[in-house]
C-alpha cells in the first residue's frame, strides 16, 4: 500500500515536469563542479577559442582566423566583454563554466524531443540520460565547442519534427547557427534537406518551401563567410571551412592524394579501416549504459515505422556513414557527441517498452535514474586522471622555465 501510494503522489512530476528537470539540472551541475579542476589550464582546440574569444573581447571585430568554428568564441566573447578579470585563468574557468551550463541546459530541447517519442515523465529520464552521460560530463569541462553544437543540434530537430512549416523554418536558421560553432552541421542540414522532402512528400508546394528553407540557411550561413572572409581572406576561410566538415578531407600535405586514382584507392581501400575504427570507438562510447538500451531500442524503431521513428534511423545511419571517411584519418570521440540526444531518445524508448507494463512506473524509471547516476559516477571517477593531468602541468611549466631551445 505504501509503494503504490508514493507512486501515486509522483503524479506531480508529470503534472509539473519543470520540477523534474529542474532537479535532474541541479544534479548534472553539481556533478559537473566536483570534477572541475579549476587549477588546470585549456588546452589545444579550447585554447586557440579562447584566445579569438579574447582577442574579438578587446579589439571589437572579427579577429583573423584559419580554423571553421568560430561560432563558439564569437559567442563566447560577449561573456568576456562583460567580465573584467586580472589573469588567463579566471578567464579559462568562465569559459568552462559556459559549457558546463549549456550542457546541462541541453535538457529543456532534448525533453521537448523526447515527448514526441514517450511520455512525459519518460521524457524527464530521456533528459537525465544525456545530462548524466560520463562523456558529455567531461567534455563539458573542457570549454570546448561540443555543448553549444549538440544544444543547437537538438533544437533545431525539436522544431523540425513539428507539422508546422513557420518552425521547420526555424529548425533551418539554427541548423546554420550549428554550422558555425562546428563545420559538421553541413551533414545536418544535407539530412534535413533529404528528409524534408519526404515528410512533405504529398504537398504540392515542397520546392517553393525547400527553397524559403535553404535561403534562410544561406543567409545565416553566408553572412557569417563573408565576414570571415573579409577578417581573415577567401583562402584561410575555405581551408578552415573544408578541414572540419563532416566529409572528412582533412587539409594536410600528408594526406592530400598525388593523383585521380590514389585520390580513389585512398576513397576504397581505407573505407574498411575506418568503418571498423568508427565501430570500435562508438561501442566504447556506448559504455557504461547506452550499451543496454540503444540496441533493443533500435529494433523498436524498426517494428514501429512511423514517420518520426524514420528520421531517427536515417539521422544516425547517414551521419555515421560520413564519419567513416574521417576516421580513417582523426579518430576523435567529440565527432560522435552529436549523436547522444538521439541515443538518449532511442533509450528512452527502450525503458518505456521495459516499464510500461508494470504498476509502479514511476517508481521504476527513479530507481533506474539512481542506476543511470551511480554508473556515471563511477565511470567519471575511475578515467578523470586529475593528479595526472597537474603533473603534466607541472613538468611543462618547468620545460618552459628552464630549457633553452633553438627552434620552435
């Protein structure tokens, strides 16, 4: 009786789902500042943001730049405009501070996403299941650009999914807003384009649409390559562009083919190295729970052949598809993170599946939340190498101090 009369007072999450989020925010921030180490520096991709960041902070334009995404610090440097530190640390803290909450603000479109699939108070765990991942969590630390891409990613599907085309609209803009923070959003927006056609195959007007679609892409988009090229020149802003898009052609003189036909044997004979590599990185990913989800939630997909359930499968089958060619060269997990919201969506399903017969639901998917937190826990706390990483920091800052060098 009292088990079934707690399940019954949960009702209120369902009634007032902010509550819910609310809560599952406040843990996914409190997780986040536990592993914050705010006495280690950024480094590589986060360091060369800040410095555009800090750079466009102070001289008020557009600073020369040769890499593609550069949505992240132009966003990133009307926080450090408004904030007057006196060393580069407190600066770098804000910047990871800046990820981690729009990391965990990722909740609110990834639970609006979620309830075009489950219920409500499904929705809520689809949430926690992306908040409390142990690689999104750490990617957050590191004032990266993955937060603010995988955000707009994920609105713009919640927009996309809608019946009404004034938000498919919509859906286009922040998928151009995407493309700037990473050169990757191309491969969304060729997945839209595709997709577009075939959930409004029956409407007589799709062209005239599609065009009002992708003009609004290229406006967006355009304006922002005109501004690159006039602060940084046509040739650097094409490099950076082609270097990071989704495709995979990394522009460097070692890998850049001799002739048409090494340019096809490259294509062929390197597409089975990168589609095992892909595969070994992505089940390593998987771990430690959407391992025991995703699977079984996919195969729901494929029993259930709505319309939404079709653009899931496609989204990640083309997605991944282009990730292939890349990893014969770069094998980088923050490639797949784009990923997760619909890992966490297809989950979700999985859950809904698994608890939707049983009378105290509600009960279930908490206790699989604790589950989905101690896992995550223990994953962050068994691979964040703190003591390492200030060791490292350490010997370099010694290099620096103490050794003389004749070259770069």
């Amino acid at each position: 009786n009292f088990i079934k009369k707690f399940e019954s007072n949960l009702y209120i999450f369902t009634k007032f789902p902010i509550l819910g989020l609310l809560i599952v925010s406040i843990i996914g921030i409190f997780i986040r500042l536990i592993f914050l180490d705010t006495e280690l520096p950024i480094r590589q991709d986060a360091n060369a943001y800040f410095w555009y960041a800090i750079d466009m902070s102070i001289l008020k334009q557009f600073p020369f730049s040769a890499h593609a995404n550069d949505g992240w610090p132009i966003f990133l440097s009307f926080f450090f405009s408004i904030f007057n530190f006196d060393n580069y640390l407190d600066y770098t803290i804000l910047q990871r501070i800046i990820t981690i909450v729009i990391s965990v603000i990722t909740i609110i479109p990834i639970y609006f996403l979620a309830k075009k699939f489950v219920s409500k108070e499904a929705s809520i765990l689809a949430g926690a299941l992306l908040i409390f991942e142990p690689h999104i969590i750490q990617n957050s630390l590191q004032g990266l650009t993955e937060p603010l891409y995988i955000f707009l990613i994920t609105l713009s599907l919640v927009f996309f999914l809608t019946n009404d085309i004034r938000f498919r609209y919509l859906s286009f803009a922040i998928i151009a807003l995407s493309t700037i923070v990473r050169a990757e959003g191309i491969t969304m927006l060729i997945i839209m384009s595709i997709t577009f056609f075939i959930l409004q195959k029956r409407d007589k007007e799709i062209i005239k649409k599609y065009v009002v679609a992708i003009l609004i892409f290229g406006l967006i988009f355009g304006t922002m390559m005109f501004i690159k090229i006039e602060s940084s020149g046509i040739e650097n802003s094409a490099i950076g562009f082609m270097a990071n898009v989704g495709a995979g052609f990394i522009i460097d003189s070692d890998n850049i083919p001799n002739s048409e036909s090494e340019l096809w044997e490259i294509s062929f004979l390197d597409i089975k190295d990168g589609g095992w590599t892909l595969t070994k990185k992505l089940g390593q990913t998987l771990i430690p729970y959407f391992a025991f989800f995703l699977p079984f939630g996919i195969i729901l997909l494929l029993q259930d052949r709505t319309k939404n359930n079709f653009f899931l499968l496609f989204l990640i089958t083309v997605y991944l598809i282009t990730l292939i060619r890349i990893f014969v060269l770069v094998q980088d997990l923050r490639l797949i993170l784009v990923l997760y919201p619909i890992f966490s969506i297809i989950s979700i399903i999985t859950i809904e599946h698994l608890t939707s017969k049983i009378e105290i639901k509600k009960i279930c998917l908490i206790l699989i939340m604790g589950g989905i937190l101690i896992l995550s826990w223990f994953t962050l706390y068994s691979t964040i190498e703190s003591e390492y990483e200030k060791e490292v920091t350490t010997f370099a800052n010694y290099m620096v101090n103490n050794v003389k060098v004749s070259n770069n």
